[in-house]
C-alpha cells in the first residue's frame, strides 16, 4: 500500500466517499479511485497538499498511517538510515618530496 491509499482508506473509513474526497483536493472520483487502488503512484502537488489537509482535518494526523502492513505502530516499523562514512581519496596528485641538495 502506498502512502496515498491509506490517506484514500483513513478517509473512506471516517464515512468521506471518494466523490467527496475527489471534489475537495480537485481531482475526479476515478482519478482518486486510481490512486487509491495504487495505478497513480504520485499525485500532483497542490492535490497531494490538500489530500494531506483533508486527512489531517478528519484524522487528526498528517504523518504515516495508524496501520502497517504487519500491524505493528509506524514508530516500530520505521527504519533509521545513517549515511556511510567516506573512504579517504586516495591516487591523484602526489606531493613531490624536496631533493637534498648537494653540498
């Protein structure tokens, strides 16, 4: 499930069809049918911005959905990635050592 089909199910699930969802955020019923069902993986910006409004109105929240695929709370599932550190470069240019000079 994507971000976009549980916002879509949240809403559906506190009694909004998707003909009302549809008319506040600007997109068609089959519009956001599609991206509910996941064939739309993006939708456009200012849609996007008030699917996130209208969740937050009606379900109190804007973050990751209540539910996870395995039913385990959002903060259980999420993954914490810390970049790598860099290997130091190596190769290129070489500094030249000074020759002794000859007495």
């Amino acid at each position: 499930m994507s971000i976009w089909t549980d916002k879509i199910v949240d809403l559906e699930s506190k009694g909004l069809s998707l003909v009302a969802i549809a008319e506040f955020i600007g997109m068609t019923p089959a519009a956001v049918s599609e991206l509910k069902q996941g064939r739309t993986k993006e939708p456009r910006f200012t849609s996007a911005t008030k699917l996130l409004a209208l969740h937050v109105e009606h379900c109190g929240t804007s973050g990751p959905s209540s539910r996870s695929q395995d039913g385990d709370p959002p903060e259980a599932t999420a993954k914490v990635i810390t970049p790598k550190p860099k290997p130091p470069k190596t190769g290129g240019a070489k500094a030249r050592v000074p020759e002794k000079e000859a007495a």
